[in-house]
C-alpha cells in the first residue's frame, strides 16, 4: 500500500513539473513549435526586446545604432499605441517587429481561445496601422505558452511563426548589469537568440555594457530574419 501510495504520487509530480515545463518553457515545443535559435554556425547572436515601445526604448535604438546591431522588438499592442512614433522609428532604423500580443495581462494564457485570437489579431492591426506593414512574428506573454494559446494563434488566420530564445537575461528581476551581462555571456552560443527588455530605466546602459562585452570577445550581432 505504502508503495502504491508512493508511486502515484511520483507520476502526479513528475507530470506536473512536465506540464510546468511544457507550459513555461517556451523551448519546450509541447503546445506550439517555437524557434528558439538560429541556424548559424559562426560567432553570432541575435537580440530580442520584449514589452515596448515605452518611454526607454529611443536608449535602447541609439545604443544600437552606435554599435550598427539589428534586433527584434516584440511589441505589446496597447504600448505602441500609446507611442506609435517609437514604433516608427524602430522601423525605420532597420529593426524587426513582432506581436507579443495587445494585453500583455497574467490572464493572458488562462483567456479563451477566442479572447487569444482577438487579442492578437488586435495587436497585429495596431501595428499595421501604425507601420503599413502586417506582423507575421508572434511572441506569447511570459514566454507560455498552452493549448489555448496555440488554439487562439490558429484562429486569428494569420500564418504567424513563434519565436522564443534560448537565452533568458532575467534584466527585468534588476541587479548589477555586470552580472546581468556574465548571465548572458556564460549561456550563449552561436545562433542564440537573447531574451532582453527595452522597459527599464537601466535597459539602455546594460545593453551598452553588453555589446561592448560581446564586441570584445569577438562575437557578432546577426540581423534577426525568420523566413521559412
Ligand atoms: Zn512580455
């Protein structure tokens, strides 16, 4: 008895740290196939900024410009409609743009599959309207991703590709930007995608102290195109 006891209760935990797995961990591809890197063999990694555009995001463009790097701003479509200018720019300095939905809420993932869909259908017209030009990158809030989610993306009708990271910074948990910086540098590896955020006071400086970091130790910062 004590041992059936005792392996239920393995096999209930085991399967709820894999369902934690196959729900946060966006690499994971339980629920939605996710690229998480890309297929490179040199020194290069690519940049990813989620949660813009906000007040931060022009320090995070002129550090770029300064170090002529591409990235990807996976843009909440309630923020860039807020700050559509920052939007513009973002695109017109030669970045990519993606839609990481318009609510950004904690409730995201547990909405229906038709409140999924009309949320990010929302967002990609937002964008639309503001740049002319259609979204097709999708990023789930939080990086979660679920059936309902993966249901609602089928819905909108829009052939969206998911793209996730395979290098989480952490930068929005704050701490020295050094060891924001070593968190990153000890984890990358060509091709690797890096999960940043353009929201903080502190992004624009961090982002300086990284590239300069990454220049030095001999890596390049890749254009970030997700073509089939
Ligand atoms: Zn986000």
């Amino acid at each position: 008895m004590f041992l059936l006891v005792t392996s239920a209760i393995i096999v209930f935990l085991s399967l709820l740290i894999y369902l934690f797995y196959a729900s946060y961990y966006i690499g994971s591809g339980v629920y939605l196939k996710a690229q998480c890197k890309l297929p490179v063999k040199e020194k290069t990694v690519f940049l990813s900024f989620d949660d813009g555009p906000s007040a931060y995001t022009t320090g995070v463009l002129d550090v770029l410009k300064r170090h002529n790097a591409k990235a990807i701003f996976f843009l909440i479509g309630e923020n860039a409609e807020k700050n559509p200018e920052f939007v513009r720019v973002i695109v017109a300095e030669g970045h990519e743009i993606g839609n990481h939905s318009f609510c950004h809420k904690g409730t995201f993932p547990l909405m229906s599959s038709k409140q999924i869909a009309e949320d990010i259908k929302h967002c990609n017209q937002t964008l639309t309207d503001i740049t002319g030009k259609t979204p097709n990158l999708f990023r789930p809030p939080f990086g979660v991703t679920n059936p309902l989610i993966s249901s609602g993306l089928k819905k909108t009708g829009i052939p969206f590709k998911t793209i996730g990271w395979d290098v989480r910074s952490f930068d929005t948990m704050g701490g020295e930007n050094a060891k924001i910086v070593d968190r990153i540098t000890n984890q990358i590896e060509p091709g690797s995608i890096i999960l940043l955020h353009d929201r903080m006071e502190f992004s624009a400086e961090l982002l300086e102290l990284l590239l300069t970091r990454l220049e030095n130790e001999g890596w390049t910062i890749g254009v970030p195109k997700f073509e089939e």
